[in-house]
C-alpha cells in the first residue's frame, strides 16, 4: 500500500494504492481504495424496536411492536430481513397466533397482513420469527402471506403473497398477536428489519 501525493491533508481515496507495484509516486496501482468501495455500491440501513409489547388475556388483533420506514428507503431490487421473537409465557395449549402486517400508517386498520406463526402448545412457548422479503417491479413479495410458519427455511407448496407497495412514503412493519386463552400471555421483545439495496 503507498499514499500518494500526500501532504499534512488527509489523503482522499484516489490517494491510497493498493497493490504489487506502488514504489513510485503517482505509479498505477492494481487498486485504488476509491475503486473498491466503488465495487460494493450497496447500502443496508437497519431499523429497531427494542422495546416490543406484551398481550396477555383474549382480545382483538393487537400491534405490539412496529418500525418506520421512511419514504424512499426502500427501492426497487431491495430486500428486507425482518426479525423477531415471539416469548408466550404460560403453557396453555390453546393457541396464540403472532402476525406480520406493512401499512403507511402506524396501525392495522387497513394494512396488509403479510406473515404469521403459532405459539400454542408448551412446545410452541419461544420461537424466533423471521421472514425476508423483497421488491420487484413496484411489489413487494414473500413467502406466501398465508401459509403458517416461523421461518423462511419452510417447505410450503404455494407461491409467494404480493402486495403492491409505493416506495415513495412512509410504510410501517408491525407485529400483532392474539390469544385464544384468557389466561395467555404473549410477548414480543424487539422487532429489526434490515433493508439491503
């Protein structure tokens, strides 16, 4: 590695070789540094909460934890990885169901459901959620919205669910749950969704 043309200033990418023969001053590298991050021109942005929520009882389909993402973060070719983890902390066999929902406003009321799991039996208490989604063509598409499971990794037989996603605003990813015991209680302690473009 050489610096080249370097004075007390902080040398600029195209200033720092790389490569077999950089003896010289103002020799051509194999590489320049600017050249390499020229390479990988792709950007990820991650956003958290980490706060989550807890149901405990039956009720109606309720939000315990969402995230913003702003307008134009998302684009097309993107992916995003979300995760979560779901805690159902009573062993009751009756079950909880744990959903996944993307609206442009912060709540369910006309959002799309694009994901669920069970936690139900003492088996089913702690699992990991997590679903990777992507976007072509202006739709963003998953494993198929409809089909029950924790992962990704599940065989399903159906094709992926599509919603038709306008990139240009704020969009929301939620998780709610609902129990089917009055004596559940079900916990959602953080949310991350990692966009890749």
């Amino acid at each position: 590695m050489k610096i080249q043309n370097y004075t007390t200033d902080q040398p600029a990418l195209n200033d720092i070789l790389l490569g077999s023969d950089v003896s010289d001053n103002n020799s051509t590298a194999n590489f320049r540094v600017s050249d390499l991050l020229a390479l990988g021109n792709a950007s990820s942005f991650k956003f958290d909460d980490m706060v989550g929520g807890t149901l405990t009882g039956i009720g109606s389909l309720v939000k315990l934890s969402s995230v913003l993402i702003p307008a134009n973060t998302l684009t097309e070719n993107c992916t995003i990885d979300l995760m979560s983890r779901f805690l159902k902390v009573d062993a009751n066999s009756t079950s909880s169901t744990v959903q996944v929902y993307i609206n442009t406003v912060d709540g369910l009321a006309g959002g799309t459901n694009i994901g669920f799991a069970l936690g139900s039996s003492s088996s089913t208490r702690s699992a990991s959620f997590s679903r990777t989604f992507y976007i072509k063509n202006s739709v963003f598409k998953g494993q198929n919205f409809g089909s029950e499971s924790l992962l990704d990794q599940s065989n399903i037989p159906f094709g992926d669910g599509s919603y038709n996603i306008d990139i240009t605003v704020d969009n929301y990813i939620m998780i709610a749950a609902t129990n089917a015991a009055s004596t559940s209680t079900l916990t959602i302690p953080y949310l991350r969704c990692i966009i890749y473009r």
